[in-house]
C-alpha cells in the first residue's frame, strides 16, 4: 500500500483549513505584517518577494508557531513576529533552493527564478533573510533570536551537506536523515520551540516542543520524498521527478537499492550518477516492488506518532488537538 493509498483509507475529518480556522485571527495579522515588511523602495524586491510569498502556499510553518502559541497559552503579540520571521526565513531559502537545483516549478506555478531569473532570485532571498533578522531584533529576546539564529544557520549548513551528497549512491539512511533535519525538520522544531521560549516555560515542556516540530518536520519530508516519484504533478506542486533528476538521493530509493535485485540497483545508480528521467517509470516500478513506498511510509507513520507523543504532557485544548491533526494530515497530504 503506498502513500496516497493510505491516506485514502484513512482520511482525517478535519482539514488544514479547519485546523487554520482555529488561529484565523492570528493568521490575517501574521499576513499584514508579512505585507509590511515586503515593501521596499527597489521594485524587484518586492516584485520576486510577493510573488512567492503569495503564491498560494498554506504557510504550514507560521501556523505551527500561532498553534504551539495557543497550546502554551501564551498571551501576548511577538508570536505574530516570529510566525513571519519563520516564513520570511522558509522563502529565503526556497529562493535559493530553486537557483541551485535549476527547478522550474515551485506550487504548482513557474518558480520565481524561471520568472526572474537566478540572480534576482538569490539576492532577493538575501534581502528575505536579512529583513527576517530585522525583525528579530524587533522582538528583543535574545533567547528567541538565538533560536532562530541557530535554525538559519543550520538550514544553511544542511543546503551545503546536501549539494555534497549530490549524485552520490553510496549515501546512508543515516546521512539522508541529517540532510532532511538540517533543511526542512530543523525550521519546524524552532518554530514549535519559539512557542515556549515566549512564555517562558520550563526546559522539560520547551524540550517537548522540540520533540514535536522536529518530528513533524521529520514526517513531512519523508512524504514529500515519497510523492516526488507517486504523485501527479499538480498534486505535487513541482514536476515529478525532480529529485531523482537532479541526483539527489532520498529514502526511497536507498531501500529500494538495499532490497532491490542486482539489476536494480545498477538502475538506481545509474540514475542518481547521471541525474535525468530517462528511467523514472523503472524505477518508480523497482520502488514499488522493492517496498521502499511502504517504508517511507512506516518511517513517516513513526515520525508523526513521535510528534505526537512529545505532546502528551500539554494541557489539552483545541489548539492541542490541533497540533495533533497536522501531525495526522503530514502523511495524509493533501496541502
């Protein structure tokens, strides 16, 4: 059973529009204040930026910082700051992402480099990395800044690890894991953790919100890798294959090696040590067949219970729960 077969046979009542619902409030000033801070006096800043920050994205990451908010109770306005600060951080390096893997395609839309060309990119994400710093010494904790501090440089450091493993076949699930914690699951686990440092909790409940966004952000990668070779285009919001044909290695296809026959690990090889789709129908059928979707999907399964278990000693409320449903619909996907 694959990915999009499973949440078939298991779908969530809720929806991530009625999850956003709960924080609708919160969400139209966390907007305003993107908007804001979008402005600029060189018209190609602002034309690359709201191009891509309003593209159509759900804003997954902001929404973890207004929920986890919520969740702790916290009373006051600088988590609206730090949601912004998280999807200004989250742009940027899409931007980026985009230059480097030559990606056409970014939410179902031409990506801005295809648009504006890789210069404007990488300098406009520039610009959203620095306004994003701006704005953090806007918030005055230093604690928060740290955190955020940390994540960008993280986020940097896993961009540079995975360029190294490019078109290389000898990669671990080991390594691939701290590719996907450095580049995607490390921006989640601050946004959850900035939740607490604002109210001020204790280290054990600030520990647990790190648990969970690290976990979530574990869950959602390893989906997403999995629908680059088993979804539709427009499902995916990026051309299939685009992993595969820019040499990188994920999940699927180290199992897929590691259980697959002889000659189908000389396929996969291949593949990854040239790049291009020559080959993604065999070997989306070897994926298949080797049980790789199966499990990424377990591993997946596993991540999204771990965010959930780091949860159980929050007090319950709805914005609980409402973590609970996202770490649900990360391997539900249909975001």
């Amino acid at each position: 059973m694959n990915l999009m077969q499973i949440a078939k046979k298991n779908p969530l009542a809720i929806s991530f529009d009625d999850i956003a619902a709960l924080v609708s409030s919160d969400r139209y000033e966390v907007d305003q204040l993107i908007s804001q801070n979008l402005e600029s006096d060189v018209i190609l800043v602002s034309q690359v930026s709201e191009y891509i920050l309003l593209s159509g994205g759900k804003r997954l990451r902001p929404l973890i910082v207004l929920l986890a908010a919520r969740a702790l109770d916290y009373r006051g306005e600088q988590h609206i700051q730090a949601a912004a600060i998280i999807e200004f951080i989250h742009t940027a390096t899409l931007l980026h992402d985009d230059v480097v893997d030559s990606s056409s395609r970014r939410r179902g839309q031409d990506s801005a480099n295809t648009v504006f060309g890789n210069q404007a990119s990488v300098l406009v994400g520039d610009f959203l990395y620095s306004r994003a710093f701006q704005m953090m010494v806007d918030i005055d904790n230093m604690r928060v800044m740290q955190v955020l501090a940390d994540a960008t440089n993280t986020i940097a450091s896993g961009e540079v690890m995975q360029l190294m493993n490019i078109n290389d076949p000898e990669i671990t699930e080991a390594d691939y894991r701290q590719v996907i914690y450095r580049k995607t699951a490390r921006l989640f686990e601050a946004g959850s953790q900035i939740a607490a440092v604002l109210k001020s909790y204790d280290d054990e409940t600030e520990s647990s919100m790190i648990s969970y966004g690290r976990h979530l952000g574990t869950a959602f990668q390893l989906v997403d890798d999995a629908l680059d070779f088993n979804a539709s285009a427009d499902e995916l919001g990026k051309n299939i294959g685009d992993d595969l044909a820019e040499g990188k290695v994920t999940l699927p296809l180290i199992h897929a090696m590691k259980e697959g026959s002889d000659e189908d690990r000389k396929i996969i090889r291949k593949a990854i040590l040239e790049g291009g789709l020559d080959q993604l129908d065999r070997i989306t059928t070897i994926i298949k067949s080797s049980g790789a979707f199966q499990y990424t999907a377990n591993k997946a399964r596993e991540a999204a219970n771990d965010a959930i278990e780091s949860l159980k000693n929050l007090p319950d409320s709805k914005y609980k729960q409402a973590l609970i449903d996202i770490a649900e619909l990360s391997i539900q996907r249909r975001f």
